[in-house]
C-alpha cells in the first residue's frame, strides 16, 4: 500500500473501473516483483488517485 497518490492514462479507466480481472504487481526489497490477480475490479477514483478491489 502507498499513500502516494496514483495516476493512470485515460484509455486505463474504463479497465480500473470495469469487471475484468486484473493484475496488481509490487516490487520486492530484493527487486523481484510478486504479481496477484484481482477480480472484479471497478473501483477508481482519478481525481483522488485511488484504485480499490475486491477479491
């Protein structure tokens, strides 16, 4: 989690806010990356920088 606000590009935000299953990806303090899929997504707010899911 950050609490650095979030931006994406316009063509993302039918993807952040429709029911597609998606992947959310960090980086690990060693530098790997662990990928979790999510689903359904639909929660984003641009203006405030915020994506939510469930799962």
């Amino acid at each position: 989690m950050t609490s650095a606000p979030l931006s994406w590009p316009d063509a993302a935000g039918p993807v952040i806010r429709g029911d597609l299953t998606v992947a959310i990806a960090y980086v690990t303090p060693a530098g790997g990356a662990v990928v979790t899929s999510v689903s359904p997504l639909g929660l984003g707010n641009r203006e405030a920088g915020r994506i939510g899911f469930t799962t």
